[in-house]
C-alpha cells in the first residue's frame, strides 16, 4: 500500500479507462477523487466500492475546473483521463464538437495542473500522468480535433515536466492504442458512415488493423502503468510519454 496518505484525482473515472485507474491506485492504498458523468446511482455504487468522493464537474467549463479542484484539496497525483472522440471529414467537422474536444481533451489539464502545481511543490511530492493515446504520436484521418488535442496534451506533458523537474514531481503521458471502453464502442456508427464500412469491417480494418498485437489493450494494463509511474523507482521517469499499443506506433 506505497500510496497510502496520498490523494488521487482522476479526471474521467466514471468508465474504461480513468476507472481501471482509480481502481489500480486504490489497490494501492490511495485516496480517491472521482470525475465523470453518470447515472446517479451507478456513481454512488462506484463512491462506496473505492471509499472516493466524486466531481461531477464539466471539464469544458474552466470555472467548474477551479471549483472541482477547491473541493477536492491538495492533489497528490494528478490523472488527466477525462475525453471524447468525433470522427468526421475535415470540411463537415462541427465547429462547436472542435471547441469542446480541445477543452475536454487539452484545456482540462492546463487548467487541472496549473491549479494542482502549488500543493505538489509544497508537499515535495507529485505525479502528473496524463492519458494520452497513440494519437498523440500518429494521426488517422476524420478524427482532427482528437489527433490535435493529443498532440498538444503530449507537448504540455514535456512542458510541465521540464518546469518541475527539480521539484519532485514527474509528469507522463500513457498513450494506449485501441482498449474496448464506451469511448470506442461509440464511434463506431460514425466511422462506418465515414468509411462506407460495416461494424466487423470497422473493428476489423480500422481498428484492429492498427495494432500489431490484434488484441484491443485492457483498461487495467494502463492502470498498471499508472501505478508504476507513482513508485520511487518511476523519479526519473519524467516527461515520457508511454505507449501501449500492441506496437502501432512502432511501424
Ligand atoms: P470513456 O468514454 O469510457 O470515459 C470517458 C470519461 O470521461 C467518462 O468518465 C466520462 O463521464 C468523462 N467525461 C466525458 N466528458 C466529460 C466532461 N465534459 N467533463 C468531465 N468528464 C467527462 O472513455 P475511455 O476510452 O476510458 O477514455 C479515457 C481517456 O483515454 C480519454 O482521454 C481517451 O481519449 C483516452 N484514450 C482512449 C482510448 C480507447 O481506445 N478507448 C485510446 C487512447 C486514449
């Protein structure tokens, strides 16, 4: 229990990934901050089994941010997980879908580790682990603002990590391929209209034809990278920014 007296804020934890996250430092002794949407009940079901209070804070909203960060108190570790996808061509791409997936996806976490910064350097301790994607190496087509914003959360990651290199905090990016969450599941209608493809073509040639692997990656595999990056081992790991992705971005 290495994380034991710390406090966790994971954005995005109400599902797939920043879940598996918050399940995986919890295992390690950590205190849990939840965000996310949900139903209600699910959420209050999600607070009892981890012992964590919840934020149903709008991450697109930058004041909603500074009220979620207030409430939650000095964050020992920092997990900017919150995002959403929109495929669509370049030239049909709904302008206020842009807006949002530059907030959600960037601005959240400019906002969340500027405020978060502080406390860390008070304490003499802090992670910063920032869930990017194997977009924010490569791009695919019809998925413009996503691919910018990754781009741009792996830039901010060596960013910060310069500025608090010498202040005991580390800052990483995770950057999975495919892992079968809602986030995925959801797209799928979208890029059969884009593609002109059916849904086992979509998994199949687009999808899966990414990672070398042929296996989608588990939300628990990037929660176990999450923990590793909080170990005293992980202090010199700074400004990585790590891939999970069946070896897609190796080609
Ligand atoms: P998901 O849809 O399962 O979860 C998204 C989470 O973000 C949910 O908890 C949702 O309630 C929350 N959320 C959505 N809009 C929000 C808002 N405005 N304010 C606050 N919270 C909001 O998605 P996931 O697949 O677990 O994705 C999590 C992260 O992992 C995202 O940043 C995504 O880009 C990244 N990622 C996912 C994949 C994948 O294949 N699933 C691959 C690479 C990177």
């Amino acid at each position: 229990m290495f994380l034991s007296g710390k406090r966790a804020l994971v954005t995005g934890s109400t599902s797939g990934i920043g879940l598996a996250i918050a399940r995986a430092l919890k295992a390690e002794g950590a205190e849990i901050v939840l965000n996310g949407f949900g139903e209600e009940e699910e959420i209050a079901k999600l607070c009892e089994e981890l012992d964590a209070r919840h934020s149903g804070a709008d991450l697109t909203d930058p004041d909603a941010i500074e009220g979620m960060m207030a409430d939650a108190g000095g964050v020992d570790i920092l997990v900017n997980n919150a995002g959403m996808q929109h495929v669509s061509a370049i030239e049909e791409f709904p302008v206020p879908k842009w807006d949002k997936i530059i907030a959600l996806n960037l601005s959240a976490a400019f906002h969340t580790i500027r405020l978060a910064v502080p406390h860390m350097k008070e304490a003499g301790w802090g992670r910063i682990i920032n869930t990017a994607s194997a977009h924010s190496l490569t791009a695919s087509p019809y998925k413009s603002a996503y691919v910018a914003a990754k781009h741009g959360i792996a830039g901010l990651t060596k960013t910060v990590a310069l500025e608090v290199a010498q202040d005991n905090i580390t800052v990483n990016a995770i950057s999975p391929g495919y892992v079968w969450t809602p986030l995925v599941e959801n797209q799928i209608p979208d890029t059969m209209k884009a593609r002109g493809m059916d849904r086992d073509e979509v998994i199949d040639q687009v999808l899966l034809a990414k990672q070398p692997t042929k296996k989608f990656v588990q939300p628990e595999d990037v929660g176990a990278m999450a923990v590793f990056l909080c170990r005293d081992e992980a202090q010199n790991v700074n400004g990585a920014n790590w891939s999970i992705d069946g070896g897609w971005t190796a080609e």
